[in-house]
C-alpha cells in the first residue's frame, strides 16, 4: 500500500467514526414533574389498605369481577373486539413506520443493466459495427452521513410513536373491560327491574279484579275501578319499556364482543351485590406507571422530544456521499473487460443559508408542540387523580344511598299493605292504595338503580386505577 493510499484509508476511516458516531444537537428527555397527593381525596384515612402500595389496579379482572357470566363476555370481548383488533394493527403499521425511518441511516445501494441491440440498414454508411450490440451493468451507492443525529432523533421518535400505540392498545383494552363489566350491571339490573314490574302487574291485576267486583257488589265507587285500572296500566306499560332497554343493551353488548346484534346469557343471581367496602387502592404516585394513557402521553412527549432535535439538526450543514461503478461493451465476451470498467464518486455538502424562516419556523413548531405535550401530560395525571378519587367518593356515597333506599322500599311496602288493609275495611277510599301503591313501586325500581350504581362503583374505581388491559 502506497504511503498516499494509506493516508487517504485514514483519513477515510476516520470519517466513518465521525459519521457514524456523530453528535447530538437534540435536548435530553427530562420527565416533568407533577406534585401528587400523599393519598387520594375520598380513601378512607383510618384503612390500612389506603395507605399501603397494594392496589387494585394491580390485580386481574378475572380476581375483580367474580361472575362466570360476566368473566366470560369478558373473554369474548377482548378474542374478538373490532377496537382492540383496530388497535393491535395500528401497533403493527407503527412498526413498519419505524423500520422506514430508521432507513435512513443507512447506505442505499442499487444495481441495473442495460442493453441494446439494433439490426441497421447498409444505407446509412455507418462505421458502426453491424449488427449493433451495448451492453452495461451498474451498481451505484449513496449515503448521508448523519453528523448531527437528524436521521437518529426521527428514529427515535418513530420509536417512541410506536410506545405510545403500543399503550394505546392497552387503555383500549382497560376501557373494553369497563365497557363489557357495565354493560353486564345495567342489564342485569334491568333484569331485577323487568321481574319488580311483572310481581307489581299482578298485584295490580288481582287488585283490579278485586275492585270490579266491589264495584259490582255496589261495595265501591266507580272511581276506585278507574284509580285500580291506572296502576295496573302503569304497570303493563313499563314492562315494554324495561324489555325495550334489555334488548337495546344486548345488542351493545353484542357489538363489544364483536358480533351481530342478539341476545346473551343473563341469568345468574346476586350479579349487583355490593363490593366489598375497604378495597386497597395504593399510592397516587403509582399511577404514573400503571394508567395507560398517562403511558401514552409520556410517550408521545418523548416522541416531540426527539422531534425537536430532528428540527435543531436542520440548522447544520447535511452531507450527502454517492458512487457509482460498472462494466460496459458491444460483446458479452468484453463485457467484464479491465477496460470497460467506470467509477465514479461525488459528495456534496449543503448548508441552509436563507429560506423565508422555513427552517426556524420549523424548530419553533417542534418546541410549541412539546410544550403542548408536556401540558398534555400533566392535565392527564390530573385527571387520572380525579378519576380515582371520583371513584372512591361515590363507592361510599352509593352505599350510603343504596342503605336508605332500603329502608325506604321496607317503609312503602308496609304503608301499601296498611293503606290495602284499610281499605278493604272500608276505613280508607281506594286513593290511599294508589298513592302507596304508586310509591312502592318507584322506590322498588330506584333501589335496584342504586344497587346497580354501587356495583357500577366498582368498575369505575377498578379502571380509574388503572386495571384491566395486563
């Protein structure tokens, strides 16, 4: 090796070193800081639970949710979810997209042929060699080296991108076990509502008959036969109505799972009874870690964050490296001859020296949108605190109004029986029994609403915890 070849080998190799090595012009990733509460507003202080690092956000919604019904739409749900399936392909068209990017940090390389063949006509008197035969083959190179770390930091974003899809899939899949889990409670409490109609139907019925025959007896009023016929009526119309929203919500449900819309399998009892009152909800701090789309935010965070670099690495000179070699000839025999070889190389350096503020205004877009995500990011762990402490105040508060709209039921139902009593005594007219009547029955079907939004409370606590998509 010439003393000239060898200097040209060094030098060239320690370009590569620079080139692949390179710098970084970007800003280092520094997650912002939010102050987060010792403990969530709503937890019970005096709850050893509260206070430890167990949470049930932590546990698997099979361990929550009890019910074989309602495990199994689960299971259902998250085999054959159209989101949860949109949501695992948009993962996969990410991957893709990274692999794109980070293409650009490498060499690009391309081959070709060409040929020609041509029969010419002895009257153009050419000296060409007839008949008239090129050949040629080509491979040729180029490259950027990526000094500043433009190419790296787009990666790098891609890469983060594909974080946040990935997490992004799994807060489809938490709020699919929210969706399924509710709308399991709401037919089932539907189901208890349907079955408080039916008994009152044919209370009202046999009072009804009763009434006519009073009525006929000369005993009562006509009055009392049309007061008689209002609650039974009442009664025949809310049945329709309840059976309306059970086939309503089975076709919702029918849509989670990922099928045409019919019916399910509601029949299990004891679906709404209350959860337990003291459930471990951990730290708040934890949920930085376990929500995610507090995951996702910080990913996409990251993602502008290594944008911003991309932008800044606009400002310096890009170099671009390209080469090219091959063999020509009229004959397949001197197509591969010493003398039919070309090379060539050519690079070029181009530095931005004006163009309108695009470049500038580039960058300044770049750190506007991370100063966006940031707040993103920070209004999202506000809000996952909300959720959470939500969740906690109404378990207890639903509790507490699920106990007085038991007391209540137990107080209309011996006032319908006492006004009932009286009447057929003929101590009391038939309005008393309506009045009584018509109370029962509400507060019969308001218990079950609130039997059903305690057990609702359960489902909301668990999410807001961040549980359901491990």
């Amino acid at each position: 090796m010439t003393k000239l070849s060898r200097g040209s080998f060094i030098l060239i190799t320690i370009f590569l070193v620079f080139a692949t090595a390179g710098c970084s012009v970007g800003p280092k990733y520094i997650r912002p800081q939010v102050a987060a509460p010792p403990t969530f507003r709503g937890a019970d202080d005096t709850a050893v639970a509260s206070r430890s690092e167990d949470s049930l956000g932590d546990q698997q919604w099979s361990t929550v949710f009890c019910e074989p019904e309602l495990q199994e739409l689960i299971r259902q749900a998250l085999a054959s979810n159209y989101d949860l399936r949109i949501a695992a392909q948009r993962v996969l068209e990410q991957q893709a997209q990274v692999r794109i990017t980070r293409s650009q940090e490498f060499p690009q390389l391309s081959g070709g042929a060409t040929g020609l063949g041509a029969e010419l006509p002895d009257a153009l008197g050419t000296n060409l060699g007839n008949p008239l035969s090129l050949g040629s083959f080509s491979i040729s190179g180029s490259w950027s080296p990526d000094f500043w770390g433009l190419y790296r930091k787009q990666t790098e974003a891609a890469r983060d991108q594909l974080l946040a899809q990935s997490w992004a899939q799994r807060a489809v899949r938490l709020t699919l076990v929210q969706q399924v889990a509710t709308t399991y409670f709401q037919i089932r409490a539907l189901d208890e509502q349907l079955d408080i109609a039916r008994a009152t139907l044919k209370t009202r019925k046999d009072s009804l008959k009763l009434t006519r025959t009073l009525e006929s007896r000369g005993a009562a009023p006509l009055s009392d036969v049309r007061q008689a016929e209002q609650l039974f009526y009442t009664a025949t119309s809310t049945i329709p109505q309840i059976e309306q929203q059970i086939q309503q919500k089975e076709n919702e449900m029918r849509l989670l799972l990922g099928q045409s819309p019919g019916p399910i399998v509601h029949q299990a009892p004891g679906a709404l009874a209350p959860p337990p009152q003291e459930l471990p909800v951990g730290l708040p701090s934890q949920l930085l870690t376990r929500r995610p789309d507090i995951q996702q935010a910080e990913a996409r965070l990251q993602a502008s964050n290594a944008l911003v670099g991309a932008a800044r690495a606009q400002f310096f000179p890009q170099m671009s490296i390209s080469g090219s070699a091959g063999f020509g000839g009229d004959e397949f025999s001197n197509l591969f001859a010493p003398g039919s070889k070309t090379i060539y190389g050519l690079g070029f350096i181009t530095q931005p020296i004006f163009q309108g503020g695009r470049i500038r205004g580039q960058y300044d877009l770049s750190k506007r949108q991370k100063d966006e995500l940031i707040l993103n990011y920070q209004s999202s762990i506000i809000t996952a605190l909300r959720d959470v402490s939500n969740a906690l105040i109404a378990a207890k508060k639903q509790r507490e109004t699920r106990e007085q709209e038991e007391l209540l039921v137990g107080s209309a139902k011996d006032a319908t029986r006492l006004a009932r009593d009286r009447y057929q005594a003929g101590a009391s007219s038939y309005l008393e029994v309506l009045t009584t009547d018509s109370s029962l029955f509400t507060a019969q079907l308001n218990l079950v609403t609130a039997r059903q939004n305690e057990a609702l409370t359960l489902v909301q606590l668990y999410s807001s915890l961040g549980g359901g998509w491990q």
